[in-house]
C-alpha cells in the first residue's frame, strides 16, 4: 500500500527540515541544512502524550524525533511476566530513574488468545493499561508484538491452539496468515491509540517478526515479510518498523522486500549476545563493512541493537548445569560487563539500544518453554523482586549522560589512538567539536596508561575486564571541560547553577581539568576535594567514595553563572536523579529511588524509596523553597551548593516481619488411575491424522493432547481392553520437553515413572523435540481376564519454540503412540486435560490434575476434612497430593515489601510441586533438579496486608521418598515508599 503524503512525514521526519531520508536504503540527497550536521540540538524532556502531532524520521546517525535528535536507551520487561499491573509502574518508574528513555515490551500471542477468534485484553493482560501508564512514566515504547517472539515462552508465543491448526508458521502460507492477520488487527487496534505520532501515546518504533533468519532470499520469506509490513501500515502503524535480526548477519535491510511503495520506515535492527569471555565485536556503523559488519549492512539507518544481552536464560539443572542460577548470569554478566559492551556498543556508532532484560520477572503458570525454569530473573539489572541490583550503576550513568549531553547524538569516527594494554575508540561531535574516548581492558589485570587525546595525554587506570568513557572539549554549560579521567555522568541546568555529575570506581583519584580564560573563584564544598589554578586552566582532584558525593563550586571567572561540579562513585551516583518538570530540571540525592517530582509553587513534592536511612538533598528552580518527601514536609537547610538538604536523615524503612508456614491439610488424589474411574465425560481420542510434526503411528489413533484441545499443563490417559492374553510388555512413547514426565498404572497399581533428562550432548533431538519411551513388564498384571484399564498421567513441560521456521511448535506433546508386545489388544482410548480457561488467571493457569479441575487450588475451599500434617513430609507414593494452608501479613502500609516462598529437601528426593498462590499458579518446582528454591510472590496477588491461601500439587515417583521438606516465607527485599498497589482479582469457589 502506498502510504500517504502526511502518513509518510510522520514517518521520515519533518519535510519542512528537507533532510537525507534513506528510509528504504537509498541514498537521497542532502539539504543545505542536512549538510550542515542535520538538525540543531537533541531532544531533551520525557515523552508524553501531549496531543500534539509528531514525526518520527532518522538518518544514519540516529532517530529524529520532531527534527531533534534522539539516542534511544531502552531496556526490556515484559508485563506477561509480572501479572500484577499496579506493579508494572514500579518497574518503569526504576528504568526512568535509571536512566533509561524507553522500555522495549515483548506482546505474547499465547497470553492473550485462549482458542482461534477469541483474545483477552483485560486484567493482567490490559496492553492498554500498561502503554497508558508508560506514558504516564516518561517512557517511550518499542512495541513487539510478534506475531512470533521466541523469548522462551511456550511456542515462541504462539498460541497452544495454533499447534493444532493447518499452515505452515512463520511463512506466507494463507492459513497461517489469516490467524495472524487476526491477532495483528487486535493489538494494533489498541496499539494505534498510544501511537507517538498522534500525540496519543509514546510507542514510537513497532518490531514485525523477531530472528527471522529462515527463509531469508527465497520468495516466501520475502512474501511473508511483505505481508507483515503492509497489514502493519493498513492498521494505522505510522512509525517507523523494523525487524530483529538474529545476530549481525544484514538480514532484512531496507530494499529486502515489498513495502508496496512506502520509501520510508524501516530499520534495520540485529541482536547481540556474546559470552562474558569475549572480545566486545565492533557491530556498529564503524565496525569491519559489510553484511556481516552489523549496522554497517545498512548505511543509511542508524545503528541499532534491538537486544542485546543484560544477562542470559538460565536451563533446568542451572546455569547450564552447574546447579548456581541466575546468581552466575549476575557474576559474570556484571556492572564490568556492561561498560565494557555497551560502551563498545556506543563507540561503534548504536544510538538505538535495548537491554535484553532489564527487568525479567517470571514465567508463572505454563508460561515457560521447555528450555527455561519458572524464574526468568535473567541476572538483569533489576531482580525478579524487583530489587535494584550493582548491575543499574552502568546503565544509570550511561542513560543519563545520553540523555543529558546532547554531544552523543552524533559521533563520527576519528583518528585512532593507541595506549598500551588497551583498546581505544576515539569519535568526534562535528558540530560540538567534543572528543569522546572509550579505552576498553580485555585483560584481567588492571592496566594503568597514558591515553593521547585532542587536549593532551591522560593518565587512567582501567581494571581488568573493564572500560572507561572519557571526553575532552565537552561544554558544561558556560564553561567547557578540557579533559577528565572520570567519566561524565550528566549536565543540566537548574535554578542559577549549572551542574556536572562525574562518575568512577570507589577509591579511584578522578582529575578534571576546566578551560578557564579568568582565574574563577573555587569554593570546595567537600574537604575531600583539591584545586589548583595555573596557566588558564583549573584542575580538580578528588578520591572518588571517600565521602559519598563531593561537591566544588566554581563562581565568576569566565560566567557569572555558576559551576557546580559533583564526583561520585559508583554507589552514590546511582542516588543522583535529574527530573525535568514544568517549572524547571531538579537533581535529587540521597534516596534509593525517585519516583516522581513535582513543583507546587514554592514546594517541591518527591516520591520515592528509601531504603537505609538517608539524607535528602535537592538542587531545583529558585522559587522553590521547601520539600515534601511522600506527602510528609521535610525540614531543611540551604548549603553552599545551592541545594535544600534534609536537617535530619530519612528513616530506613521499618522492619518486615513474615509468619511461619503452619496448618497444613493434605489430600491425595488421581482417581484417574483406578479401573472404576468414572471417565464418560473424557475425549474419545479417535481421531486418525493430525497437523502436527510428529508422525501418527501407523494403525494407531492420535494421542497427541493438542488436538484434543489441551495445550498446557498435565493431561490424562485411559486406554481400556479387554483381549489381554499374551501381553507382556507395553510401550509408551511419549513427548513432553525438558524435565517432563509419565506416570503409568494398571487396574489402578503403579507400573511406574519416566521423565524426560535435562539435555546433553548425548541426547537424541529430532527437530528440537525430545522423545522418549517408556517400557513396563505386564505379564504379571494381566493374568485374569475381562476388562482392564491402563492409566497414564503425562506432564508436559511446553510447547518448543520455533525459532527456525520448521513448525517446531507443533511437535507433539502427550503420549505420542503405544504399543504391546506378545499380543496387540484393541484399546479404546479417552483424553483429559485442562478444563475450561480461568476468566480471570488466563488459559495457561491451569492444567489437566484433577485437584485443578475440582478447584483444589482457589481460595475459599472448604478442606476441613483434609488430613492435618506437618512439614517436614517423607512418603512414597506415585501420583498427586495436594497440601493447602492459609496464612495472613500485615506489611505497613508504606512499605513496599517483596516476599518469596522457599521450598527445600533432600536433593536426591524425586519429586515436584505446582505453587498455587490465591489460585494463581506461580511456579514449578523439581526437587532434585532445580536450581530454583525460591518463588517471588508478586505484590497484588499476594495479599501484603491481608489473607492468603497457598495449595502445593506434590507429584512424587515413587522411586525415592518425596516431600515437601521446608517451606517458608522469605523477605527478598523491602523499602519505604513503593507504588500503591492494586489487589489482583483472585476468584474462588
């Protein structure tokens, strides 16, 4: 579809500004004004939706956002995985404060659509709700909606009905399209109204597809792809698209395929996720050229990462085996880490860059692909609990420094420069005429050089595994900064002082040295600090940490406005936060977290957290005289910064007790297996073919529990017969996923368990399914004749994802075929899975246990007549048993509280536990695989002031003796101060 004239501005940018667009790969020709270094200055304030149209364009350098400059630092959270919206404004409120500009959301197919035609947008999966309150934050929205997305979901996120259903996925097959076109024209129906473009909303980039790298050069990629983009654009998408390719490989650069005559927004977009022990690859516009040189296969878009790795997924078994868990993601994807990447990341030229995760949260329910456990923690910056962790320093003080230094907006490569035992990047602002160096150790030992630079050699040390950002010729306001060995945090401009924040390690000497034409008059403000003036420059030593902050004035000279300098470490500079209001920019120090700032004539309103006690401290507008900290007047005393700061410290936030887990009640259930189960009601699975990848044995009839209608969680089997004679063995070949299982019995007596092994090197993978058969001895069971009943309990751990385009996903899950040997009995076989969707908790909640279809699991449950027991438990048993408790907090009121639920036992224990938290189904458990122990309770369905049910689905093996052995409240984290929060609606019986 060609789009129109004022469909196609919004897209490039303002024609009125005649600049270079190379939308669609071309080259077009520059303005004067274009030629002149594009436009002048970048975008400074948060995003809102202010109801003004506006224009969303680019060039090679970076976005263009109303004509301005944009470098976009965004970090990734999925609100699928936190299923509670109140807390949604939590996070995003703690990306802001750190930082960052836009948050980057995944919109998962699966979580919204239940069966074909039907999608659910309400509750914990109110899109709307969450793009309305990122609004709301200050952040813009790169929006991914799929239709596949991979993210170790179940499917890749493909609905658990699409498994069942003709078409090949992921290509230009008219089937598979018309259930895409589906759920496209849903979420784009809400995405269209919180478009940047319309002033509406601040989605200001939409990714089509994600890792496509099958079928790239032949005509079905290329059909399907063209179809994604126009129905895309048919729906009202006025900004600019782009794709994720999966690794620097120049897959789907603009000119890849039919956009139907649109010239104008697409990006080309790669994801990155090098192991720690690496070298940084140079994936930027000035890396090696070429298709395989990242941005540079695409010259005339900005470079742009639309992942890039804050960690990494961690398997059942942990860290790939080695049983530590995300803690090992966290070590060795650490704060080092990050500058050493992201900072090579920034010196190739990507001015479009996301943090693949920010925040993971959690895979509850039957959210998870095979691959993945219940927590998605990711060792990202931010915790499953939502704790800021020491990974936020780099992404703070990188975030607010492009943010705040509009110098970054543009660079260009300059002369190299070469200091031993170091890589060097050196660019180049050519309107500012600012240096920017990033000196990157890939040693292990710390290395101490002389850094050749345009205003001299500068002496820094840089430890092992790390980088440093330095910058010469940078203006800080009125005056310029010749050089600093500490790296540039922010500049603003507030009240009659214009500040500068520089960062570096604790017990590190940070040197700056100011331009000075007049000898200014320096006032240090802090006695850690030494000055000296000679020969028309000022130079500022301070030990970086010795104090917390450390702050010089610098007056007169060659400005009458005021200079203030502030050098923090690490640890202090993550309590720095710029907030821009209305009425002026304000700079507040001291609290773990500023949520929100507000300037109320002469009073300055803050909310935020607190978690040790701390003073507060604000630089704002002149007129502003007094602060309220959380709706409580603080008293304070005017400094010689400039700044109100608190005469008594903030308390830490009050003590967080939690009740011991007692009271337990216990039920034991799988009536399924006896021979006098009641199972008319069941499936008859009968039918004779199937869509999925796995073959139907021959003369068998289908088994496979997705074309049934039951896509997630447990499933049941009954097969009965009555032609025994001669029957010795039975084979039940079975496919379920990583750490799956079958439990089997006969005329209701145990034959046994099999599960399926985390993967190896010797494990057999067809297509990315993992199948296994389990064999049991029955000739002692069938010696009398007449009827009998073979049971079968399959836990099914997920869909496989399809990240080749191969229809991985519709590999079968349940039991796959079975077999006798001796003799070849008639069995007439029935299916039992899930029942119905919960209206509220969503399709993937529940699963086929009989405890779940009686509603075992929900609060209001009468189980006075379950058997009272105590934990510690040892029994041995194969099958379910259900264990229910109550239990009530009182967490204060202004304290926001995170609380897990710790399970642990003898590791050698076979056994596994469904966590039911007010019905909702939070997580799985595996004894003796884990590495999980603890469950994060998220607020809102966890009730902090109030009542709540916890049930435990226990399915133990048999072949040891099972638990559950302790369990326990923990206390993950607390602070004063929090987001008011929502309770989530947990229905009942």
């Amino acid at each position: 579809m060609a789009l129109s004239r004022r469909t196609f501005t919004a897209l490039a940018g303002s024609a009125a500004l005649g600049l270079a667009l190379g939308g669609s790969g071309g080259t077009g020709a520059p303005s004067a004004y274009a030629a002149r270094g594009g436009p002048a200055g970048p975008l400074s304030g948060p995003p809102e939706a202010d109801g003004e149209r506006h224009t969303v364009g680019y060039d090679r350098h970076s976005l263009l956002v109303d004509g301005r400059r944009l470098v976009l630092w965004s970090g990734e959270m999925h609100p699928f995985r936190l299923p509670s919206p109140s807390l949604w404004r939590d996070v995003l409120q703690k990306m802001r404060a750190h930082g960052f500009n836009a948050v980057s959301i995944y919109v998962a197919w699966n979580y919204h659509s239940p069966a074909p035609g039907r999608y659910d947008f309400t509750g914990v999966r109110d899109l709307d709700l969450f793009l309305r309150t990122a609004a709301e934050t200050g952040l813009y929205v790169i929006l991914r909606p799929g239709p596949y997305i991979n993210a170790e979901v179940d499917g890749g996120g493909f609905p658990g009905w699409l498994s069942a259903t003709k078409g090949t996925a992921r290509t230009a097959d008219p089937a598979y399209l018309g259930h895409v076109d589906a759920w496209l024209t849903e979420v784009n129906r809400i995405a269209r109204r919180h478009l940047f473009t319309r002033g509406r909303g601040t989605v200001l980039l939409y990714q089509i597809e994600n890792e496509y790298d099958s079928h790239t050069g032949e005509p079905t990629g290329r059909d399907y792809m063209s179809h994604l983009y126009k129905k895309v654009r048919r729906d009202g998408i006025d900004v600019p698209l782009f794709h994720n390719d999966k690794g620097r490989n120049g897959y789907w650069v603009p000119g890849s395929f039919d956009t139907g005559g649109d010239k104008g927004g697409w990006l080309y977009g790669f994801d990155g996720y090098p192991s720690p022990s690496t070298t940084p690859p140079d994936w930027g516009l000035f890396g090696p050229g070429g298709a395989k040189g990242g941005a540079s296969a695409s010259p005339d878009t900005p470079g742009f990462v639309p992942e890039f790795g804050g960690g990494w997924f961690d398997p059942w078994g942990g860290s790939w085996f080695d049983g530590k868990g995300y803690a090992e993601a966290r070590r060795t994807r650490d704060a080092a880490y990050e500058r050493r990447f992201y900072l090579t990341n920034l010196a190739n030229g990507l001015t479009l860059h996301n943090v693949y995760m920010t925040f993971g949260g959690t895979s509850w329910g039957w959210l998870p692909a095979p691959v993945v456990y219940t927590s998605y923690d990711y060792g990202a910056a931010i915790d499953e609990a939502r704790n800021v962790t020491p990974k936020i320093a780099p992404m703070h003080t990188i975030g607010h420094l492009l943010q705040r230094v509009p110098d970054f907006a543009r660079l260009e490569k300059a002369a190299d420069v070469h200091a031993k035992g170091l890589k060097v990047y050196h660019l180049r602002n050519p309107e500012t005429g600012a240096h920017v160096y990033v000196a990157r150790n890939d040693g292990t030992d710390a290395v101490t050089a002389d850094l050749p630079t345009a205003a001299g050699a500068v002496r820094l040390t840089v430890p092992g595994k790390d980088a440093r950002l330095l910058t010469t010729g940078l203006s800080l306001g009125r005056r310029t900064l010749k050089y600093s060995n500490a790296q540039p945090m922010t500049r603003l401009n507030t009240g009659r002082l214009d500040v500068a924040v520089f960062t570096g390690h604790t017990g590190e000497m940070a040197e700056l040295v100011l331009k000075c034409r007049q000898e200014p008059v320096v006032n240090r403000l802090d006695p850690e600090a030494a000055w000296v003036f000679d020969r028309d420059e000022l130079r500022v030593n301070v030990p970086l940490g010795k104090g917390g902050l450390t702050r010089v004035m610098v007056e007169q000279g060659d400005s009458e406005v005021p200079l203030l300098l502030l050098f923090a470490d690490d640890p202090t500079a993550v309590c720095l936060f710029p907030y821009d209001t209305p009425s002026g920019t304000l700079l507040v120090y001291g609290p773990a977290l500023l949520r929100h700032a507000e300037v109320r004539g002469s009073e300055v309103h803050l909310t935020g957290d607190v978690i040790g006690a701390t003073t507060l401290e604000v630089w704002g507008p002149r007129a502003v005289t007094s602060v309220v900290w959380n709706g409580r007047p603080v008293a304070t005393r005017v400094t010689g910064s400039g700044s109100m700061m608190s005469t008594a410290m903030l308390p830490a936030a009050p003590e967080v007790r939690l009740p011991k887990l007692g009271g337990w009640r216990m039920r034991t259930e799988n009536p399924e297996a006896g021979p006098g189960f009641d199972d008319s009601g069941w499936k008859v699975a009968d039918r004779t073919s199937s869509y999925s990848t796995t073959p139907v044995p021959k003369g068998q009839p289908v088994l496979f529990a997705d074309d049934y209608g039951f896509h997630y969680g447990d499933v049941w089997y009954r097969g009965e017969f009555t032609d025994s004679s001669g029957v010795e063995r039975v084979s039940l070949a079975h496919s379920t996923g990583t750490q799956g299982l079958l439990m089997a019995w006969l005329d209701g007596e145990p034959l046994g368990t099999h599960r399926m092994p985390v993967p190896d090197k010797d494990t057999t993978i067809r297509k990315g399914t993992w199948a296994e058969t389990a064999e049991f001895d029955v000739r002692e069971r069938l010696r009398s004749p007449g009827r009998h009943v073979l049971s079968v309990l399959v836990r099914r751990m997920q869909h496989d994802e399809d990240g080749k385009a191969q229809d991985t996903h519709k590999a079968a899950r349940g039991l796959t075929g079975v077999t006798f040997e001796g003799a070849s009995p008639k069995v007439r076989w029935r299916i039992q899975g899930e029942a119905a969707p919960d209206p509220v908790r969503g399709p993937m909640n529940n699963g086929g246990l009989y405890g779940e279809r009686e509603g075992w699991h929900l609060p209001g449950l009468d189980d006075r007549d379950w058997e009272k027991v105590t934990f510690p438990r040892a029994e041995r048993r194969q099958g379910v048993t259900w264990y229910r408790t109550s239990f009530r907090l009182s967490v204060p009121g202004d304290v926001d509280a995170s609380v897990g639920l710790v399970l642990e036992d003898d590791r050698y224990r076979a056994y596994r536990a469904q966590i039911f938290l007010n019905g909702w189904n939070l997580g799985q458990y595996i004894n003796d695989v884990g590495p999980q122990h603890t469950f994060v309770l998220p607020g809102g369905i966890l009730r902090t002031r109030g009542d709540n049910t916890l049930a435990l689905a226990v399915l133990s093996e048999f072949t040891t003796l099972s638990g559950p052995g302790t369990v326990r409240l923990t206390l993950l984290g607390h602070a004063a101060g929090g987001t008011p929060v929502t309770p989530v609606p947990s229905p009942g019986r």
